[in-house]
C-alpha cells in the first residue's frame, strides 16, 4: 500500500480529521491547472494533504502549519518519509501568531472551522496577484444550511460561526468568491483587482455628510485630505474627543444621524459611528459599521456597542477604529498597525464580535432610536435589539 493510502487508514482509524477525496481532488486539479508555485496551508494535521499538493506538481513549494504537537511530529515523520522534505516546510504553533512575508499563489484555509475568518484575513495579505484563498468544510455535513441537525450547543456555535464566515465571503467586495457543492463545501476567493466600494460611501439620512453640518465640520480637515492616514486620525481624534459619549458626561438627549451629533455635541457609541462615517466617506474614503454584542451588568443582559471600519487604499485593507470616547479602562486609539477598540469581547460572557463590515447601520437600532424620545427610553431596548442583532447575524 502506498504512503497516502496508509496515511488515510490511519487517519481513519485514529478520528484524525484529513481532506476528503473530493475537495482533495479538486485543489490538486486546481494546482495543475492555475500554475500553482508556492502554497500556504492552515491546518497540516499528518500531512497528508500537504505530500498530496506537493505531488501534484514537480515545482510547487508547500508552507504549512500545525498547532497540534503530536499530530505536528507525526506530519513531521510523514513528510519525510515521503522524500518530500526539500518542497514541503512545516510550521508548529498557532498559524495567527505567524507573520509569513512570502506571497503565496493558493493559501488552503483547513484549521478550527471557527477562525476561518481570522485566518482569510490575517493572511489575504499574503496572497500574490492572481492567487487564490480555498476554504474547505463550508457546508459541515449540512448543518450550516439546516442547523436543527443538531442540537450540541458547542457544535451549533461552530456552525454559526462558519455561516458567517460564508457571508463574509459573499459580502466581501474585495473578493470574488464561487462556492461549490462538492465534498463538503468549498469555496475559491480569487481578488478583485476593481472592488466596489459605491456601498461603503454611499449619504443617507443617517450618514448624511450633504448635510450643512456634516460639510461645516468637514472644511477644517480639507488640508489633510492628500493624506488618507493623516486625513483618517485627524477625524478620528476629533470624533473621539471633541463629542463625548452620552452617557459619559449623563445627558439624556439622543442624536441618531451624524448632523445630529455635530448639532446636540454628543451621542452614544453608534451615533459617533455615524458621525464618523460621514465625514470619512465625505473624503471619499469607504467606510462601514462593526458592532460587538456586550455583557451588561444586569445578569443575562446585553447592549450593541458601534464603531467603525476603515478601507484604506494606500493600504490595501481594512482597519477597525473605534471612536467611542476614552473613560477609566479604556484606551481606544487610533492605529493602523494593531487594533485598540474601546471593549473586548469575552466568549465567557457570551459576549461576540460580529466581525462583519456592514454598508448601512443594523436597520433594527436606528428604526429603536428613531421611536425613542430620550437614551433612557432607548436604553430599555438594548437587550432585545442584542438579541435580534445575534439572530439577524446568524441567519444571514
């Protein structure tokens, strides 16, 4: 029997999960006929699928990482064995904590199921022109399109999280993504070298940047904006500090749109988003809406906290910032390096980051803020638009 035939018996016999034969079949077929060189693996687990990509070309160089040590020396050994090891490298620890400088022509994302997302992108970066990302495992045995196939709470909360990942990849402009049947679902994101941002700078009567207040703020920043970054932060710093958050300073009023911030001087963490928004979009820089869902200090209740993402071109990517307004334990900031929101989400809580960038403002927070006449009425709300926030998110 040869090496991957064994390897596959042993996998099977010792509930190590590998690549199935079809989306096996289909990257190797992919490899061949796109001219693959050079390949990025998450998720090595033996081996296998590594020995297979490597031998389906004579020239193509496989990276490849494993968080797993024991299944990480059993690949070792494998590869190895397969004579293998001058065109297959293999990494262990925790593929988020690598910062890889090559560019690859396919990255294969197999890790958790869970941090797909992180994993496209954390290493999107790395992709060369023309490659593509490859995620397998999208459709889990059917669960993702039919979740009363189980009733595993963790399970469930692993297939939520792949269902968001899916319409991340259909939401994402910065991706053409083609989804397939086959196996068990896999899905080829190639990148868009024109995305459409139209969506992300689009005036409403929410982010309303026509408005006479909106273009007033925005005259003071017109020396900056030859310099996206700059441009970015001065407008963040002003956003931050000089509209203070509602319920920081213990006003009731409550603004919705950006002209009704710059109008009353303050607003709650959404309404900042807004105001945000709108003066970055009036710059022609694509920005959207990010919410956390947050553990109050009522037991089993919960609030949305608002803020921003920023597509910067000269960057070629998007950055989270969050303009809230600073208060004892928190240091939000602006930077385009590494991320300084106002809160962490904690899984223990039940808390979650809808790593999503939104277009528009979650419709169902502005109808609420809209009927409300003050923060405290609105605030009576919180809990139930958390929870049809979470539900929304999860069947979308």
């Amino acid at each position: 029997m040869e090496q991957t035939a064994k390897l596959k018996e042993f996998a099977k016999d010792n509930a190590v999960p590998i690549i199935k034969d079809p989306s096996l079949t289909f990257i190797t077929d992919y490899i061949k006929s796109h001219n693959v060189h050079s390949m990025l693996e998450i998720g090595s687990a033996i081996g296998y699928s590594a020995i297979n990509f490597a031998k389906a070309a004579d020239d193509i160089f496989v990276d490849t990482v494993e968080f797993d040590i024991e299944r990480y020396q059993l690949a070792v050994k494998n590869i190895a064995e397969s004579g293998l090891m001058d065109r297959i490298t293999i990494f262990l620890g925790d593929a988020a904590r690598f910062d890889f400088k090559k560019k690859y022509d396919l990255i294969f994302i197999d890790g958790p199921k869970a941090q797909n997302m992180k994993m496209f992108v954390k290493f999107q970066t790395n992709l060369a022109p023309g490659g593509a990302i490859i995620t397998d495992n999208l459709s889990f045995h059917g669960m993702v399109e039919n979740q009363s196939l189980t009733h595993n709470y963790s399970t469930i909360k692993m297939v939520r999280k792949i269902a968001r990942y899916v319409t991340f990849l259909k939401e994402n402009p910065e991706f053409n993504t083609t989804f397939y049947e086959m196996g068990d679902g896999i899905s080829v994101s190639i990148k868009n070298e024109s995305p459409d941002f139209s969506k992300y700078l689009e005036c409403t009567d929410v982010v309303d940047f026509n408005s006479a207040e909106v273009q007033k703020a925005c005259q003071q920043f017109e020396s900056y904006k030859d310099d996206e970054i700059l441009l970015a932060r001065k407008i963040f710093e002003y956003v931050q500090n000089e509209y203070p958050h509602t319920s920081d300073i213990k006003r009731t009023e409550l603004p919705v749109s950006a002209s009704d911030v710059l109008k009353i001087g303050h607003g709650i963490c959404m309404a900042k988003s807004h105001l945000f928004a709108a003066m970055l979009r009036n710059f022609g820089i694509p920005t959207g809406f990010c919410y956390q869902i947050l553990c109050a200090s009522k037991p089993n209740h919960f609030y949305p906290h608002g803020f921003n993402a920023v597509y910067f071109k000269s960057l070629g990517r998007w950055v989270r910032l969050d303009a809230r307004g600073n208060k004892k334990g928190q240091k939000a900031c602006f930077s385009i390096d590494t991320e300084h929101l106002a809160y962490q989400p904690n899984n223990f809580k039940n808390e979650v980051d809808l790593p999503m960038y939104f277009t528009a403002p979650f419709k169902g927070l502005i109808d609420c803020m809209r009927k409300c006449n003050d923060k405290p009425e609105f605030f009576k709300h919180l809990n139930d638009l958390s929870e049809s926030m979470r539900a929304y998110y999860q069947v979308m």
